[in-house]
C-alpha cells in the first residue's frame, strides 16, 4: 500500500515514539470507540466461572411461578418438555441407546443456564424477564434436576458454585477418527 | 413431506427488494409464520455446477429471521483489544474487501439414524456454496488492535436466540470473513443480513448471522449451543465439544434418489464434492456396490472449502447397480462408509456425518437410497 509505504520510508531511522505514531498510522480509522457504557449495555455474556454474572437474586419458589408463567406452554408443567426442550431428568442415560440430554443431565455449567435464559427466552419475548426472574427460573430448573434443594436462592456467587452432574462429560475433537486407508 | 417444499422462497432483502411495498408486507407475514420452519434445504438433485441460487440456498435459524435495517445496525468489537469499536455497516464496507468461494453446511447433515432421505437433498440438502464479498476478519480485529493472550473470538447475533459461537483466534486470523453480499447481491435475511460471519469449512451455525457482536476473550463462552446443543455424543457417554470442520465427503446428484433413468445406453454420472480441510484432491466411484473404484474427472476450479463437480461417463446396460462416491482431499483424508463412522461413534450423536451414501438403480431404472 503505497500510503503506508511513503510513511514507513520517512520513519526509517526515526526515534521509538514516532515508530508508535506510524503504528497507529497503520490503521485505516474506520469506526468509532464504543464507550464503556456502551459496552457494558451490550455485553451480557456469562463465563462459566459466573463472571459477569448481574446483582440480584431469586428464589425456587419465585421461580416455580415464573416458570408456569413464561415457560410452561412450551417445556411442560414440569420441565418434562413438549414443543420445546426437555429440561428435566435423563441423568445416567448418557451411555445408553437412548440417552436423555437435559439441563441435568447433559449441561455442564450452571451459568450457561442463566446466560441462555437471560439471551433467548422466552422464545416469543427474548430479554424481557428480570435479571431476579431469570435467577429464579434458572433455580426451579436446577432444582427440578435435583441439582439444588427446594429451597435454594440463587445468586451470583451460589449460582457460580453451582456444579453440575456432567461437568467432565466432555472431551476434545479427535477427529479425524476414522483410519480407513 | 419433501423437505424443499417447506423452505420459504428466500426473496431479496428488504432493502435491496424489488415488488411493492404490500409485497414485502406479505413477506413478513410469512416470515412470521415461519418462526418454527427451523430449517429449508437446497434442492441438490436439480442443481448443476458448484454455485448456489441465493434463492436455493439452505436456511437453517434458532430464533426466526430478524429484519433488521442496515441504517440502524451496529457491530460492536470489544473485550481483549487496544481499541473497542462500533462500526456501521458503511464502515464495514469502507475496508478492503475480497470474494471468495466457499462451501456452508449444517453439521447435522444428515443424523445417523433411521429414517434415511430418498432424495440427495434429503440426505445433504444443508448444504451449499455461494461467492461472498466481504472484509476479512483479521483486517477488523487487527484495526481494533488485538491483545496479549487473545484466545478466541465470542460472536453474537441480533437474531431472538442473540445466537452465540465461540471462534478460535487462529481461525480469525486465518479466512474468517465479515460477510455483506452473497453471489453478488446483498445477503438475503435467511442468510443473516445485512452482516454475517463466514468461516470457511466450519460448521454452519458458528458462521453466525445477523452478525451484532465480536468479543475477543482468553476463553471460549461455553455458550448453550456449543455446550448443549452442538456437541456429539459418544457411545461411552461423553460427548465431543468444540467440533468445528466438516470432514470431506461428497454425493452422487444425478443419478440419485427419486429420479429414473429412462433409456439403457450413455448416462453422465455427476455430484459434489467438498471438505472443510482444503481442496478435494480426487474422488472415486463405485458402480459395483463398493468392489472397485475409479478416478471421476474433477471440474475446475478446484477450490478450498468449495464444492467441487465432478463426473463420470457411465453406460448403463439394464443391469441393476449401485453406485457411490468417496471424496479424498488433500490431506490424504477419505470419506468413510457409515458403517465405518458408526463404529466408532456409535448412533447417538447427531452431527457430523459425512458417509459415502450409495444408489440403488433398480432393471426397470427407478435410483432408490441404497442404504434406506
């Protein structure tokens, strides 16, 4: 690029600072900063260590009302699915013929409850539930799996310290796996 | 029910439309109603060539089709870089941009149960190839700055599902692409308009759509999908995760499943072949039930992470036959029998299947699924 190349010709030589002018100089300029604000608006990503994870937090009771509310029409009354996921049981099946993939079965981390439910759901008004809605739904459903008691709140910290049952249940691409020739 | 009678008909952007605006009204209403069609395929057994029709091209979506006005949309790159930015999508299109070639497909394409499909795009209809024109990634997070420790790369999508993929840096840095025209003309909504992410050989739902966010992190987001959703269980109870490439493979489309051969005497036999690994490097036939193979003649251009045609001139004498290809690309690696994927993942996992998948031409010419 012709630009750049007039550029580095007039540096060569130059001193350490004005090598860092020519680096930013390197860039096309394009765009604008997205402030901290902004940024903090957009990113509702959660780790699986529950980084991120917001203030609030909700109860399994809170969440059973939530949950026949919001969620009940497509998971069934009791989590046990219908047009939409199973959510519940399957926990042993996985090394069946026929295995069952639920948050407690197959999930590996707690927060990725959260993070989903907050980003998507309900599917007909994704981001419209409350963030102590979204620790109380994300409590009914792990307590329906048998992961937390019945009367668990959740929060940012005991939602983090969640472990769940098939937390090492997965492991890394082998592939290419088939050695035919 | 023939899967390609349930795609929507994938008409122009709303933006780059033609017809009139009680047409395109009409369009979201079907959009609407489309919400649970999570899925369309290419009608591969009809095509010639290697290029896609944008209006051919497969769907598939976890939340419905956003329509979103390039006006108001905004990519948002943040985390582990010097300098978060948000850029229009005429920023985007400031850069320099580049076209390419290259393959997309579903990685459930198709399971490994029963039943089997009849037709070819039964079987490998989330499939198709299209020239897209975008700017590479690396230009993006290089203008951004990238930091010490930069591991991967968290896209997000405006669509309902805010659909989330991780994204190792190395692919990043290699021929990930930010997407705004497929064939020539701006991407259609089912393709994610007005911005996408493209990455070449990787299964389809980490190319995400209606592209609204990048964050560079030391760690992958375990996301549902690619925890829950888009892993492959194994027969031990462990599943794999992070399975990104599609392995090469290739189909037979004419003849194949559904259609007849009429007259005994010459037939082209013709199909696809691809890999997520780089270029196809040969593929064979079989018109003997897998006993002996030969060379097919490759169309050219032979291109990476594209479909490539191939073809073999056949006399067919009245004989009943089942033919099949096998693709090798240049890794040396050959496409495998479904026996030979099915012993060693067993039947559980749903992704990732990439058997040769035999014809059956019966005396009378009528090509059934042989392994139906």
């Amino acid at each position: 690029m012709p630009r750049r190349n007039l550029k580095a010709a007039f540096l060569v030589g130059a001193i350490a600072m004005l090598a860092a002018a020519a680096q930013a100089d390197d860039r096309y300029g394009i765009g604008r900063p997205a402030t901290p604000a902004e940024i903090a608006g957009w990113n509702i990503d959660i780790g699986r260590d529950g980084s991120n994870l917001p203030p609030g937090s909700g109860s399994v009771e809170r969440g059973r009302t939530v949950f026949a509310e919001q969620c009940s029409a497509c998971h069934g009354d009791n989590g046990q699915g219908g047009v939409g996921d199973r959510l519940v049981g399957g926990q042993g099946t996985l090394a069946s013929p026929k295995p069952i993939r639920t948050v407690g079965s197959y999930w590996p981390y707690a927060s990725t409850l959260f993070d989903y439910i907050r980003r998507a759901m309900p599917q007909n008004a994704p981001q419209s539930l409350s963030n102590e809605d979204v620790y109380a739904v994300s409590a009914y459903i792990l307590s329906l799996n048998g992961v937390v008691p019945a009367n668990a709140v959740l929060d940012a910290k005991s939602l983090a310290a969640v472990k769940m049952p098939n937390r090492d249940g997965f492991v890394s691409d082998p592939r290419p796996d088939v050695h035919n020739h | 029910m023939d899967e390609s009678a349930r795609r929507s008909d994938g008409k122009p952007a709303l933006w780059h439309a033609i017809g009139s605006r009680e047409g395109r009204r009409q369009e979201h209403l079907e959009d609407a109603a489309a919400i649970y069609l999570a899925s369309g395929r290419t009608p591969l057994q009809e095509l010639d060539g290697i290029i896609t029709p944008n209006g051919l091209f497969y769907e598939r979506h976890h939340g419905g089709v956003p329509t979103i006005d390039p006006a108001e949309h905004r990519l948002m790159l943040h985390g582990m870089v010097d300098r978060p930015l948000v850029l229009t999508m005429e920023d985007i299109r400031r850069f320099p941009s580049q076209s390419r070639i290259h393959f997309l497909e579903c990685s459930g394409n198709p399971v490994y149960t029963k039943p089997y499909g009849k037709t070819a795009s039964d079987l490998v209809g989330l499939l198709s190839c299209a020239e897209w024109t975008g700017v590479p990634l690396k230009t993006v997070l290089d203008e951004a700055g990238l930091q010490a420790g930069a591991k991967w790369v968290v896209a997000e999508g405006g669509d309902a599902a805010a659909l989330t993929r991780s994204i190792p840096i190395e692919k990043c840095l290699d021929d990930a692409m930010l997407v705004y025209s497929q064939n020539g003309e701006r991407l259609r909504p089912q393709q994610g308009y007005p911005l996408r992410l493209l990455l070449p050989g990787f299964e389809g739902n980490m190319n995400v759509k209606w592209l609204r966010r990048l964050k560079v992190t030391a760690e992958p987001a375990y996301s549902r999908e690619e925890t829950s959703k888009y892993t492959d269980p194994m027969p031990d109870g462990t599943s794999r995760e992070f399975t990104f490439y599609m392995e090469a493979k290739s189909i037979i489309t004419r003849p194949s499943g559904g259609q007849k051969l009429t007259t005994h005497g010459f037939h082209e036999i013709t199909g696809i072949a691809w890999s997520g690994h780089g270029k196809i490097k040969s593929v064979e036939i079989s018109l003997d039930e897998g006993k002996s193979w030969q060379q097919a003649e490759l169309q050219e251009p032979v291109l990476t992470r594209a479909l490539t045609r191939f073809r073999l001139p056949w006399h067919w004498d009245g004989t009943p036959a089942v033919i099949q290809s096998r693709a090798i690309d240049e890794t040396g690696y050959t496409q495998p029998t479904l026996a030979e994927l099915v012993k060693v993942r067993g039947l559980n996992s749903f992704y990732h299947n990439n058997a040769i998948w035999p014809w059956r031409i019966d005396a009378n010419g009528e090509v059934t699924n042989a392994q139906a």
